[in-house]
C-alpha cells in the first residue's frame, strides 16, 4: 500500500455521489484504482458505469485533486485517519460484508485493535429503564474486554456507549456524517471522550453534514464492526431494525432484551424475539458467547431496609410511578412518603428520574 | 367674589389633597381654567356650566377664573366637575363660603347636574381623614366604598341640587354607615370555590398548603386536565384572611383602577389574577403615560396565576423578578414616578413537554431535546424565585370517583395556614420580614439552623441527586415552614426530606 494510493482513494471516496456498488464496478471494470483514477470522462461515459449525476460529479471534483490531497494531509496530522481497503488500518470485519465502503475515515484508535465487539442498540425516545439497563449492559461488557459499538444516537445508543466508558472500557462511534461533525449536538461530550477513548468512524468524506439518507448506510457499519448486536428497546417499524436485517445479512448474532407485550418500545424487540434472535434474560448469556469466565461480575448487595422503606420498595416497579400513585398504594401521609422515598434514593435503590417520579433501580 | 372649596386627586394609589378656587370679576364673559390640567379636567368647564344652569342657577355673563392649586401637580381624573360647580356658586354668592369648611367634595357632573361614579373614592377619603377633614361629599354609588374611612362621614348624594341642599341644611343629611369588618366578613363567605372540589392529587395538596403558608412561589408541572389551574385558583381561598389593612390598599388600587363594584365597600377575597400568556410587559407591572395599576398591583396581597409559563413572552416574565423582591413597583415617567404594591404571590403551571404528556412514553412523542427546549424557556433567574415545584399526574377514574367528603375544606387547610403564618409574625417580629419565603441566606443561617444529623441528610440527599448549589437555601426555606405547619421549633430530618420533594427542577436532572 503506498500512500499515492492512499490518496486516491480518498479523492474517490470524496465524490460521494459514487457509493459502494459503483466503486466496485468501477474497480471490476478498470482493474485498479490507479487506471481508475487515469480515465478521462469519455472513457468513464464509455464504461456506462456512472449515470449523468455522477459524472457531473466526477468532473467537477477531479479538477480539486490537489487541494484534497492538501487536506488529506492535513486530516491525517490533525488525527483525523483514511483508511482504503488496502490499507492495514481498515477494519477486518467490514472488508466480508455486503455492500462494504471502499475507505472509512476515522478518529482515535483504529477499529482492528478491538478484539471483541458488540454493539447496543435501541430507540432514541427509551425508557428510563432502557436507558439505565444499555448503560449497565455497556458496563458489564467493558469489564470483560468488550468494545462497545453504537451510533452515538440520543437514548440507548448513547448510554451503553458512556457505560462502557465510564466503566474504563473502549466506545466505537459510528457516524452518519463525517467524523469531524458531532451529530446530535447534545452529545458532544460524548464525542469528545470517544476522541480520547475509542473512537469515532465514519464513510463520508469530511465535513459532511449528517443527512437523513446517510444513516441507513451508517447502520450496516454499526453492525458489520461488531461480533453481535443487542437491542434493548426498540419500537416496531424503527431505525434499529434497519441495523438488525443488516446484522442477518452480514451473520452477526442479535441478542434482544425482552419487554413486556403491551409496551410500545419493546415491541421491536418483541417481535425479533419472534423470529428467532436470542434472547438476552441474563447477564451471563453474554459472558457465555465472549467466552469470558468472568460470570460472577454481579457484586451482590445487601441492603436493609426499614419496614416502612420495604413497603415502599415493594409497590415500586421498572416503570415510572408518581408520587400520587405511591400515595394511594401505601396509603403514607405525604411527608413520610417523602422521606423515606429520600433514603431509598440515597441508598441508591430507587431512582427518580423525573422529579416526583420513581422506580426501582435496575439490578441485573 | 371669591369661592374656595377642597378636593382632590390621585397619584399613585394614594389621594393628594387639591384646592379648587372661582373668581368671579367684572370683564369680558369668559371662563378660564387653569392648573396643569388633563383634558377630562378641562372639559369639566361645559358639564359645570350647563349643569349648573339645569339645576336652577343663573350664570351672570362675567369673567369666571378657576384655579386648581398646587399648581406643580398634574390634575387627572372625573372628581373636579362637583367642587368647581361649588366653587363658582360660591363665588356667585348663591352658596355661602361657611358651609364647606371641613369638608371635601368629589364627583362628576352630568348635564343634568347629576352626579356620577368617580374612580379612587378610598383613596381620596382616606387622604381627607389624613388631614383632619370631617366630611366628604361623594357621588351616590361611590358611599359604601368611602365610608370605610374611620373618623370621616361621607354623604353620599345624588345631584348638585342635593349637594346644595345638604350644605345649607347638613342637619337634615345622614352619613353612610358600614361595618367593614362584617363587611369583610361577607365578602369572604361569598367565595365558592374550596378544596373539598379537588379529588386526589394530595401531594400537589400539600404543596399548595406549604405555598400558602410560607407565601412561597410555586410552580405546578402537569399534563392537561391534571387540576393545575384548579389548584391554583383555590390557593386564595386557604391563604390568611385579608386584614382590614390589606382589604384597604387592595380596595385603593382596585378604585383607582375603576374595578370596584359599585355596590360593594370592600375587595374582601384575596385576588386571583390570571392574565393571559399574550400579556405584554406593560400589562403586567402597570403602564400607559399616567400609569395604570397592571397585574402584579391587581394581585397585590393574592395570587398571580401565570398559566402556560413556556409560553409567556420573555420579557413579560422578566419585569417580574424586581417585584418578587421588592414587594412593590416604581413607574418612572415625564410627570413624576409612581409607586403602586406589588405583594403577590407568584403561581406558575406548566406542561411537562409541548404535547403535554411527558414522561408517559405511550403519548408523548417528544424528543428528549424537545423536552428540555421546552423547558429551558424559563429563565433561570425566575426559576431561581420559584421554591416550591410540584409535578402532577395525569389523574386516573379512581381519583376521581373518590368520595369527595374526604377531602379536606378549605377552612380547614386555612386554620393549619394561618397557625404557621402567626408563628412566623412571632419569630420575625424583629426582622423586616413577615415570610419564610422572604428569609435571606443571613437570615437563614440565624433563624434555620440544622443539627448534625439534618446536614448529614442534605449532604447525602445532595451527592445523590447531584443538586445544584442554588437548590440549598429553597430547601431549607421551604423546610421552615413545614416546620411551621407541623408547630415544630426546629427543622428535622423529615421536614427536609419533604422539602427536597418539593425542589424546582433542575436542568440537568430532568429527563
């Protein structure tokens, strides 16, 4: 692999408009990227490869070779990465699926240097007991030497990621624009840890902004980079079954975390469940398929607890329940329920995740 | 000849005392008017003249001058038709001088020499008994609300006619009699609503109840049809009863405003003001080139209901902080600055999320950043004036089945409320504050000390819910006046673990 080479690739992957399918043919047609790269405009219209978008495309993006090989060398100063498809720093596990990209860019580490990977996926609009069990998930995971792969999207795709972060873990984030755009905005904190601690991958060119057509494409790297796939919550007809059917495509185990059949957000799960992923009931299913004999990570606690705080605890569920409710349940005055729904929070086993709205904390 | 007769006018919510003087002289016909005067006052010259003619005088075609004195003091409103027509006819030497030493006349005239309703008739005959006067002679309608004033008698006549004839014969006039604390009394038993209406929804209850009795401001956050204005509207009706004090400046501002039923002596109930989120700043704290009273002064000693808080304009919102503090609003304009009450209790609601229905994932499909988009209109220097925040629930039909002779009246709440609100008086007799909601973080420290285990609670409570620094001295605020309710000297663990209930949400930790 030379680094001429290298630089081709990255003029070809600038031309967005020429995707995946039409690189592959464009190689099966010339041979090799350096004649690729050679063809006049004529010989391209020859080829009857690339329609007349593309073409325009190809002719008014030739003419910058020179300012992008300029900026390829800047990015790759900056810590901002190309790797092609012949380039060592290119994921093994994306060059055996469909439809793969001819080059990725990257930030932070290169995605061969993690053994194992899953990625935890779900909706963005999760639960609160989504969110905390993705983050326990991302947790666990980390601690037995899992890397964790997600789209840094809102909701589940963010909290496993910071929960395989804050446990000391590494985070991969997939993009849907390029790695130097922090889409959504809310989660830059995220990004920058995952600059620092992971890293964060992307097809498109630099400086593409995160348009809606490009996660589609962005959910078969998600899955393709990992070893399987766990959804924790995701409703029916989602973004997170697109990622599933490209897992099926691609041969990746899907775990599913079961939900209760009335739920909305546990419908996608649900029904996947149905049609044959597996089923993640325990903690230790994963330690199973990672081969990790690290099965006893669940740190037992024992906490007392009064009998006013028991009889609380007891009428608390997974879901939300407002103050009113538990009001009515326990038949406390007000004040006392207060209190003692105060120092089932700090003992850290009731979780208010609204003001005034409790559940109980999610125990694996 | 010379006429001299009292009056006044009304800067502000308090009256200032006007004298109004005719000179009648030799010249060409002519009637001057003079005085820094408002237009209403200028025109007072055609109803005088021809009223005066209708009720049987005859104005000799001469050169009438008449003064308003102090010179310096702009003369506003329909109070001046009457002691000008008296004036002149005493000047005219139909009226003798004598008889309206002592005595203070306001009204405006018809016509027909008629006299009609006047704006700030509490707060006119309040400044006559301020300054020794005796009698006040007012328009009918105006009678009961006058006759609140103790030490002056206030006639309450019909036409100039009437007028006359009482200054000629007082012995045959007899003063409007009102008993303002029986008064007060019915005006406060003629207000319906109650708490015993409210099913369910206890916690909100006791929030309301610990508003009430600390005079906190409170924020209720709730899905449509959770009872959040319900709530709101039946706080008046468990806050202390107004005090004769109260019911006067209220009655004062609501004269001037002209809002006083004509019929009724005394505002009684504490108001309940609840303008609409497309009120402008200018509504709110009082505005126009002689500035009206605006919502926060019509709320004074009540409730000012911000429904829809997100949806207030911002700076509506904003102009209310310096009241919040100050109890009181200064207008400055060309004329002089005007100083109208403020002492309100702020009462805000909210929807959780813009379709209303967050956190029931099953409805609501706003996104977590639309949530806190939502949210973050509120400034945080409001939030930071608002201790008490309840979240309601969407109410379920067993809430509302429940039977609804369980719950408490609004007497009742109101006796627990006004035993806190007397311990307060009795602990900052001392001090210039009446409320726990007006304590400061020195105040604090002296009047709200907690024990060890107490500080232990909040340093845990604090860790465990990451609450911001600002959230401290709320708490303990609102924990004092739980104190208070429950009769207790000093603040303990459980009064602050309910206080912490009650704190107003913090950015970071909604969602």
């Amino acid at each position: 692999m030379s680094e001429h080479r290298e630089k081709l690739w990255y003029i070809l992957n600038y031309i967005a408009e020429i995707g995946p399918v039409t690189t592959q043919k464009l190689i099966e047609y010339t041979g090799d990227i350096e004649e690729l790269m050679e063809l006049s405009t004529d010989e391209l219209r020859e080829s009857n490869i690339l329609n007349d978008k593309m073409l325009r495309a190809w002719n008014d993006k030739r003419p910058m070779d020179d300012a992008l090989i300029r900026q390829y060398e800047e990015n790759e100063a900056m810590g901002m990465h190309f790797a092609s498809i012949e380039s060592e720093n290119y994921p093994e596990r994306l060059k055996n699926i469909p439809g793969h990209p001819y080059g990725i860019h990257y930030i932070g580490r290169n995605a061969n240097d993690y053994a194992r990977t899953a990625s935890i996926i779900g909706s963005r609009g999760c639960t609160g007991y989504g969110r905390e069990l993705a983050t326990e998930i991302g947790k666990r995971l980390s601690r037995i030497g899992v890397c964790v792969i997600s789209g840094m999207a809102l909701g589940i795709d963010a909290a496993g990621q910071w929960g395989a972060l804050n446990a000391g873990g590494a985070s991969v984030g997939v993009l849907g624009g390029g790695v130097d755009v922090c889409y959504p905005r809310e989660n830059m904190p995220l990004y920058e840890r995952l600059m620092s601690d992971g890293s964060i991958i992307s097809e498109q060119p630099c400086g593409c902004p995160a348009l809606p057509t490009n996660f589609r494409l962005r959910n078969r790297i998600i899955s393709g980079l990992s070893d399987c796939v766990i959804v924790v919550e995701a409703r029916k007809k989602s973004g997170t079954q697109i990622t599933v059917s490209y897992a099926l495509d691609q041969g990746r185990d899907i775990f599913c975390v079961p939900g209760r059949l009335t739920d909305p957000l546990s419908a996608g799960c649900n029904e996947m469940i149905s049609q044959g992923a597996r089923i993640l009931h325990d903690f230790s299913e994963l330690a199973q398929y990672f081969e990790s004999d690290d099965l006893n990570v669940n740190v037992a606690r024992n906490i007392e607890l009064s009998p006013a705080e028991m009889l609380v605890y007891e009428k608390l569920t997974d879901d939300l329940q407002h103050i009113e409710d538990l009001l009515m349940a326990t038949g406390l005055p007000v004040a006392d329920l207060m209190s003692v729904l105060l120092n089932l929070e700090i003992k850290g086993v009731v979780h208010q995740q609204i003001k005034n709205y409790f559940r109980r904390c999610v125990r694996l | 000849m010379l006429g001299k007769v009292l009056s006044g006018t009304v800067t502000g919510i308090e009256g200032v005392q006007v004298m109004v003087e005719a000179d009648i002289s030799d010249g060409l016909p002519q009637f001057d008017m003079v005085g820094f005067l408002a237009s209403e006052v200028k025109e007072a010259r055609e109803r005088v003249r021809t009223a005066i003619k209708n009720t049987g005088y005859i104005l000799e075609p001469k050169r009438y001058t008449i003064n308003l004195s102090p010179a310096n003091l702009r003369k506003e409103g329909n109070m001046f038709d009457l002691p000008i027509a008296v004036a002149v006819l005493i000047g005219s030497g139909a009226v003798p001088q004598r008889v309206v030493e002592d005595c203070m006349l306001f009204g405006e005239l018809g016509l027909d020499g008629t006299l009609r309703p006047i704006n700030g008739t509490l707060p006119l005959v309040t400044e006559a008994g301020r300054l020794g006067i005796k009698r006040c002679v007012v328009p009918y309608e105006n009678g009961m609300e006058g006759s609140v004033v103790d030490g002056v008698d206030v006639f309450a006549l019909k036409d100039l006619k009437e007028v006359i004839d009482y200054l000629l014969n007082p012995e045959k006039y007899c003063p409007v009699i009102t008993d303002a604390a029986e008064m007060l009394l019915k005006e406060m038993r003629s207000v319906k609503e109650d708490f015993s209406d409210i099913n369910g929804q206890l916690a909100a209850k006791r929030a309301t109840t610990i508003a009430a009795a600390g005079f906190h401001n409170i924020l209720y956050i709730g899905p449509p049809g959770s009872g959040k204005s319900m709530m709101a509207r039946r706080l008046p009706t468990i806050l202390p009863q107004l005090t004769l004090d109260e019911a006067i400046e209220l009655t004062k501002i609501y004269s001037i405003c002209g809002l006083l039923p004509r019929n009724k002596a005394l505002v009684g109930a504490r108001p309940f003001r609840s303008p609409h989120h497309t009120t402008s700043m200018q509504a709110m704290t009082g505005g126009g080139r002689v500035p009206k009273p605006g919502e926060i002064s019509l709320a004074d000693r009540g409730v000012l209901f911000l429904d829809e808080l997100p949806e207030f304009n911002n700076s509506t919102l904003e102009v209310l902080r310096q009241p919040l503090e100050d109890r009181e609003i200064v207008l400055a304009r060309v004329h002089g600055s005007y100083r109208y009450p403020a002492n309100f209790q702020m009462v805000a609601a909210m929807n959780p999320c813009k379709c209303g229905y967050y956190p029931d994932r099953t409805r609501c499909k706003c996104t977590t950043a639309d949530v806190n988009r939502y949210l973050q209109k509120i400034s945080q220097p409001l939030l930071d004036r608002i201790d008490l925040c309840i979240e309601m629930p969407k109410l379920e039909y067993d809430d509302l089945a429940l039977q609804s002779d369980k719950n408490e009246t609004s007497a009742q709440i109101r006796e627990k409320v006004e035993r806190a609100v007397n311990m307060q008086k009795e602990r900052y007799k001392n001090e210039s504050i009446l409320f726990n909601s007006q304590l400061n973080a020195k105040l604090i420290e002296k009047y709200c000390p907690l024990g060890e285990a107490e500080n232990k609670l909040l340093g845990e409570a604090f860790e465990a819910m990451n609450l911001s620094a600002r959230a401290y001295h709320r708490i303990i605020k609102v924990a004092r006046t739980i104190a208070d309710l429950e009769g207790s000297e000093s603040i303990t663990t459980s009064h602050l673990s309910e206080a912490i209930g009650y704190r107003t949400f913090d950015k970071e930790v909604w969602g």
